[in-house]
DNA sequence: GCCGGAAACTCATCAATACAAGTGCGCGCT
DNA sequence: AGCGCGCACTTGTATTGATGAGTTTCCGGC
C-alpha cells in the first residue's frame, strides 16, 4: 500500500476545504457520507477526520457534523523546524528563491548570537520562501563556517536546507524562537510584493546542538496572510478523573 | 459509560509512567499484551497510546514496542497560560486594567473557534495588560458561559484568571497558539499608546480541556518593542511557550 | 399556531478479525 | 566464528458489526 488510505482521504477533505469547495462554516459530509463517497469504512474516515481536526481545519461534536474552521495554512509542531516539511504536511507547495548565499563576518549581533569570535566567518544567505508559489516568508539565516560549508555547494533552490544538513550529520537538536512584529523595510516589500510599512510577523531563531552549542541563527520574517506559526501544547501533569 | 475506556488506559499509563514504575528509556507492553492486562480491544489500547505519544511521552514505530522518552522537567504549565506567572518569574512587575466584561452572544468567527451556538452566551473580557507600569499586551478573551460565570464576580485587577479558574475546577489542559502580525486600530493605538498602522503582534488562543471541548478563545495583542514571546523545543520534547 | 415528544440522523466508543509491513533475534549454513 | 536468511513478534492499516449518546427534524396533539 503506498499511501494510507486514511492519509489519502485526509488529504482529499483538505483540498476540498482549501479550494473552497467547502467553505467555512459549512458543514462536511456526514462520516456515512463520506465512506460511501470513497468506499471506505468508518475507521480511515475517522482517521482523517481526526487529523483535520489536530491541525484545526475543522471542528464538531458528538451527534454534530464536522464544520470547517477558519482556514489558515499553519504547522504541527513536529515540523517546526523545516518550512518545507510543514508546508507538504499540510498539502501546499512550498518554493524557494536563493537570493544571495555568501561567506562573511556577520555583524555583531549575530556574532555575539552565535557565541562566535568578531573575526570568525560564517556562512549567510537570504532566502525568498513561497507557499504555492506566493510570496510566503523571508529568511536570512547565518551558519558557523563549519556547519554551513556544505551549504555553498549546493543547490539550495532544490531542496530542504534541514534535510541535506542532517544528512550530513549535523545535528539540529533544540531551538529557541522569539516572535514579535515589525514594519516592512525596502528588502521586505519588494521581495514579499507588499508595500513599505505592512506589519510581518517576525521569528529569531537560535538552533543548537545537543550539547549546546550554537549552530544557527535565523530571522524570518512571515507575510501574514499567507502563513502563520501555530505552537500547541499540552498539560504533561494531569489529574485522572474529569469533572466535565 | 462515565469515563471512556481509552481514556481511563491512557490516564493509567500516564500514571505508571509518571510514577517511575515504567523508567525512561524502557519499552511499554506491546499493544496485545495491554489488551490482554485490561480486557479490552485494541483500538482503545491504540488510541490511548495515540495520546501519549502526542503528548510527547512515549515514542516508537512500526514493529518496535513503544518507548517511554525522558521526561520533560520543563516550566510548570501555568507558566504558558498566565501572564502573571510569567512576568514575575523573569522579574518584572505585571499589572493589569480591565476595561469592560461582559455576558453576550460572540461574533461568528470565535462562536465558531468554541463550537458555540450562534445563539449561545459567552463571557467576553478585555483587558490592558502592563509590565513595570507600561502598556504592553491587550487580550480580548472569551470564555464559555459556564467556566466564564466566575469571573463576573471576581475582581480582575487583582489576580490571575487562571490561578482563578483553576480555583475553580477548571480543567485548562491544552491551548493551540497562533501568531502572525497586524496593525495597530484605533482600540490599540488608545490603549497601547502607540500610533495607529503599528505593527503589533498577534497571538491568537484555544485552550481545551482534556476531554476537547474548547473552553477559551483569547486574542492578545503585544507591543513590540516591549514584550515579546518565546518557545523553546527539542528533538524529543514538547514546546514550552513563555512570554515577556 | 405552538409545544412536546418520538424518530431519524450523527458522532463516540468498543469488539473481533484480517492482512501488510517493519524489527529483531536465533538458527543454520558456510 | 561469522554471516545471512527466515521466522516470530510487533505495530500499522482496514473491515465489519454493534451499542451508546447527543442533535436535529418533523409530526401530531393541543
């Protein structure tokens, strides 16, 4: 079997909503519906319905058909770490336009950032993210020289900068991300097509190795129509009975 | 039937796993065997493992038995939900002015986030939140009838409305986090004191209880230049969200 | 026309079974 | 002894059937 037909079926309602043929606030096919339409049984069609229901496309309760949410592409958390990753997760297309790629002294910010020595090199490059071929997400990204080398060679328009790092071994291992918002600059509008001064969600990112050393520091800056940053998290002490 | 059976199975092996009775790095009984310990089929058996592994506490694979991950000593729950806690943690003073609660039927939009009636009361609070004496945060929250009928008597500018509902019997247990940027209307630029058009970030709240049903819908508004929020996460972690 | 309740519909939960696919261990062959 | 293949075990996926519980619809009595 290729691909799950419960992954499959997820797939299919995700398109549907995405499309619009399913608009928000409509209500899905009923779980009967839906296993006549695909020949499938209740369990694939509850799988996929409780996936959409985890990324939080949809919504509903006992005894009440499924409805569409609010439908803004965002990211599972598992994925928080590769843009590519995320954007197949969730059926869209992710693009990238490598704008410059070079290796320099970064500024001292980033230098102190990254705990490295003012004259050390590292490797930075500035990169246009696209979702469906829309502007999506500005990245300006600096490696320590060692760790970013194999980045100069190369083609990073092809494929996932998270994936071809941990081939090479690096390992990408915790993370901390700070959000706040800022004003477009002139680099921002015209590589993101909006104008001066348009509010852009803005994430730094410090990525370190496991034993703490750091590897990578990250600015991106998100147009906010387009793309989102979703965290979810759970209570890990939970007391064992319910009042509801 | 008062407590799900997969709910009561994952509640038990949450405990044992807690507990130390099933270490970190150790294999969990595989999935016959737990039908077997507790009478029961697999499918609750799968989907109570379904919720561990959500929860970040066990990992595993296809044809290996589930393994209890380390354990996450991270910041204790509260710390993401209340502002509170979190500004006196990293030293700064909070305060807080409410401006207006109220009992009425929400927009479409958050009735819609809560599975609400359109018909359907809600309690609605907004609310300026400051840090060493200067604006830094307004947060519209809503809150179902029944968990939000407390804090219609309560004084808000006094405490926390966690530490508050959890008084209460509240069961807060997870909030999914969504956050991108807009500019500043008339309400904020008043009230944050800034000038209309700037770019303040947005972070946009569900919280559950443990059973799924939505409970809160929260959208807070930061000023930049004065709070910020950060996660942190690792490979095998979950996320910790903190703000300020 | 209004209201109450029965009935139909829907999702939630659980059981039992079957097969596919990945893992790991041990046995047997070299 | 070392290596590789195969088998047992385990999880992933899918089907079918049954029951419980919440929601919606609609019809009949008033």
């Amino acid at each position: 079997m290729a691909t799950p037909l419960h992954r499959a079926l997820a797939s299919e309602l995700r398109d549907r909503i995405r499309s619009g043929a399913i608009g928000v606030g409509e209500q899905l096919p009923s779980e009967a519906q839906l296993c006549r339409d695909f020949s499938a049984s209740r369990g694939p069609v509850r799988q996929a319905l409780a996936a959409l229901r985890d990324e939080g496309l949809i919504g509903g309760g006992q005894g009440k058909r499924p409805v569409v949410l609010e439908s803004v592409p965002s990211q599972p958390f598992e994925s928080f770490l590769s843009f590519t990753r995320r954007a197949e997760l969730t059926g869209h297309v992710p693009g990238q336009q490598l704008q410059e790629i070079a290796l320099r002294r970064p500024g001292p910010t980033v230098a102190a950032a990254l705990q490295l020595d003012p004259q050390a090199y590292a490797v930075q490059l500035l990169r246009l993210r696209l979702l469906d071929d829309r502007p999506a997400m500005l990245e300006r990204m600096t490696y320590v020289e060692d760790v970013g080398r194999p980045l100069l060679d190369a083609d990073l328009n092809a494929g996932s900068i998270y994936a071809l790092l941990s081939g090479e071994g690096v390992d990408l291992y915790a993370a901390r991300h700070t959000f706040d918002a800022v004003a477009a600059d002139a680099t921002d509008s015209a590589l993101l097509e909006v104008p001066e001064g348009t509010p852009l969600l803005r994430e730094r990112r410090l990525t370190r190795d496991s034993s703490g050393r750091p590897l990578e520091w990250s600015e991106d800056r998100y147009r906010p129509d387009v793309a989102t940053v979703t965290v979810t998290n759970t209570r890990s002490t939970r007391p064992s009975v319910s009042r509801v």
